[in-house]
C-alpha cells in the first residue's frame, strides 16, 4: 500500500481574476480517486498568489487520480472548467504537478509522510 501526503496547491495564475466583482478567483474543486473509488474532495477559492494547504493523506494499492477544476455556473451559460487531472502511482512518492487549463497555472506538490 502506498502513503504520501498531499502537501499544497500553490496558485501561480488563476483561470479568472481576483478583481471580478461578484465571486472573484476561481472557485476550484479538487477531486481525488484512489483505486477508482472516490475518496476526497475539497472545495476552496483561489487566486493569484495564494496557497492552499491540503495536508492530506493519501492511502492507495495501485493509483490515485487527482483532478482540479474551476466551478462556474453551467445554467448561465458558464460550464465548468476542466483545469487537468494526473494519476499518481505507488512508485512516485514525491513530486509536482502543474494544472494549466484554461489559461490557468496550479501546483501540487506531494511526498512522503
């Protein structure tokens, strides 16, 4: 069984701006499936410049897919936006991950416990 700890997203270019006057930066959810079954998801705002510590453990036999994506308002005509997804697998107990969809730029870092 693999352990590692999902450490922060760091936001380096939200998908919208920060200065919006009604909901502003993105409202992003993240959604973590290990061994294709879902285990977690969190929701929080970002924006330019900010960090969201997770602090998450992560427990899996074969993969964990973590996806991140903007939540916007579908019936206004704003669809949800995909900003990417990544499989971890046992053997990768450290690393980085860029989301860049949609003009945007996240990272998430994760390692060992």
């Amino acid at each position: 069984m693999a352990r590692i700890k999902l450490w922060y997203l760091h936001c380096y270019h939200s998908e919208e701006s920060a200065k919006q006057p009604i909901q502003p930066g993105d409202e992003l959810e993240l959604s973590i499936n290990a061994d294709a079954q879902r285990s977690t998801m969190r929701r929080n705002r970002m924006w330019s410049g900010r960090r969201w510590n997770l602090d998450l453990t992560l427990e899996f036999q074969t993969q964990a897919e973590i996806s991140l994506r903007d939540l916007d308002n579908p019936r206004a005509g704003d669809p949800h936006d995909e900003l990417g997804k990544f499989t971890i697998s046992p053997g990768m107990t450290e690393g980085a991950f860029t989301f860049n969809g949609h003009g945007a730029a996240y990272e998430l870092r994760w390692g060992p416990l």
